[in-house]
C-alpha cells in the first residue's frame, strides 16, 4: 500500500492505494493547528502497512533535503505552522521512504504524469484559488533549486480596468500575482465570494488580464510546453479566453508559442491533480 497527503491550507487530504493507483480509503480534515490536525493524520494512516508516501504541502517549505529547513514549513500566516517539522513528524511515526515537496509540485506531477501534461517534458502548473502557487516541470521532472519556486508571488502591474487604490490582499506584497488575482482578492473587491459573481462580471477581464501577465512571464522564465491552470477560480472557464486574448496582446508576437487554445489549459485532473501527483510520488520512492 501507498500513502498520499496533500497538505493544504485550509484542508488535509490524506488516501492510501495500491501501486495502481486504485484509492482504497481517503480523507478530508480540516487544517487546524499542527497538533491537533496530526493526530488525526496519523491516525487515519495508523489503519495501513505503507510502502511509501507522498506529500505535498503549503509553502513556504524546505524542500531541499541539503538544506537544513528540509520538511519545515517557513514563515506562513497559518496560525501555529510557521518552523514546523511537517516531515519530522510524520516520519517519526511512519516508517516508509517518504517524498515531501509542495502541494503545487505534486499537482504539477499528476497533470504530467496523468492530465494535461502527459507526454511533455516542461510545463508550469498554476493554482489560482485560496491562494496562487505554481510547479515547474523541467526534462520531465519536478524543478528544484535552492528551494522552491514562488510563482504566485510575482510582482504584477496594475491590469486594465483595475480600481483605484486596490493593492491586494498579500500580507507581505503590495502587487504581487496573489494578491491581486487570488480568490480572497477579488472577494475583496466585489464583497461577495468569487464563485458567486456573475460570468459576465468585469473582475474577470481583471483576473484574465493578471493571469495573463502572469503566463507571459513564466513564459519568458521557462519556455514551457504548456501552461495549465487549476484551483477553484480557475474553475470559471470564461476566463480562459479572455486571458488567452490579453497575453497575446503582452506577448506581442515576440516569441513563439503553441496555439494558444492548446497552451493555456485548464487542468484535466481538476481536484485531484494533488492527490493523483502525491500517490504517483509515493509509488517511486517505494519501489
């Protein structure tokens, strides 16, 4: 049997199956202080005999095992999780070959192996929902440097349309890609949860336009394969063309990328991109 967390931060989603794949048993809890949402981690895993696990979770975390932060969640607003030792725990009561990195990365790794990736060797994985993070897939692997990616956190510059005065809702960036174009961000400005706005709503030429400039810059960083976008505001499919239209106006020709109907996808794993990535991790460090 294999294991698969992926930590996020508002829900822990935790499931065991065999090497295929075929889920067994999955869980959904809450992300609440360490102690309390460990216990009932460990507890659902205590149930299974595991080979390996998989984990993927909230950043920032040290994902570099030459590192001395390795397993460590960095500094984060998630009251209680800032230098926790997520890997440190849970090995202290699994005993498996365990691959941590981050619930992006994990995700990137799914749609590679499993959705919209399959058969490329570099692409980006974008997740525009609570929060933005973001996964670089590199010769077919997960990308790794001195640490992680922060591709949510990129500075952006005010979008066509943008009301006067709205510098996002980052704690630690004015301007920045996650602050301006999370959910919580256009909540901000409308009043009302993003998922309630109407499709015809003029915040999404605004969040088109910031995940627009947002793909021409991974574009220009990574030359990808693809770009693909999930999260639950990536959800709202009316933003696809208008992002589409608003990077080919950014880009402006000035290098060359696939049609982009093809390029800027969403992902064909949706909410299980994570949790697909994370058993897939598992499966190759138990081998």
């Amino acid at each position: 049997m294999i294991g698969a967390i992926e930590a996020g931060g508002t829900k822990m989603v935790c499931a065991v199956s065999d090497e295929d794949l075929n889920i067994k048993a999955r869980t959904r809890i809450s992300t609440e202080n360490p102690q309390d949402t460990m216990r009932e981690m460990l507890a659902f895993f205590g149930e299974y005999e595991l080979d390996g696990l998989g984990v993927g979770a909230f950043g920032p975390i040290g994902v570099n095992p030459q590192r001395s932060d390795y397993g460590f969640i960095g500094q984060t607003p998630k009251e209680g999780w800032s230098g926790f030792d997520l890997l440190g725990a849970l090995q202290k009561e699994i005993k498996c070959p365990i691959y941590l990195t981050t619930d992006v990365n994990v995700a990137a790794y799914g749609e590679l192996k499993r959705g919209s990736a399959q058969n490329l060797q570099n692409a980006v994985y974008l997740t525009v929902g609570t929060g933005i993070g973001g996964g670089v897939i590199h010769d077919g692997a997960i990308y790794v440097g001195d640490t992680h990616p922060e591709l949510g956190h990129i500075m952006v510059k005010r979008a066509q349309n943008e009301l006067n005065g709205f510098d996002g809702v980052c704690p630690y960036h004015d301007g920045c890609l996650e602050g301006m174009a999370s959910g919580p961000s256009i909540g901000a400005r409308a009043g009302v949860k993003a998922n309630t706005l109407a499709e015809d709503d003029p915040l999404w030429d605004i969040e088109a336009d910031y995940l627009a400039q947002a793909a021409m810059s991974y574009t220009l960083s990574f030359a990808p394969q693809r770009i693909i976008f999930g999260g639950g505001v990536s959800n709202q499919s009316q933003i696809f063309p208008k992002m589409r239209k608003r990077f080919a106006e950014y880009l402006n020709n000035y290098v060359q990328v696939p049609n982009l109907d093809e390029y800027l996808v969403h992902a064909a794993l949706g909410d299980d991109a994570g949790i697909t990535g994370a058993l897939l991790l598992a499966a190759e460090v138990a081998r």
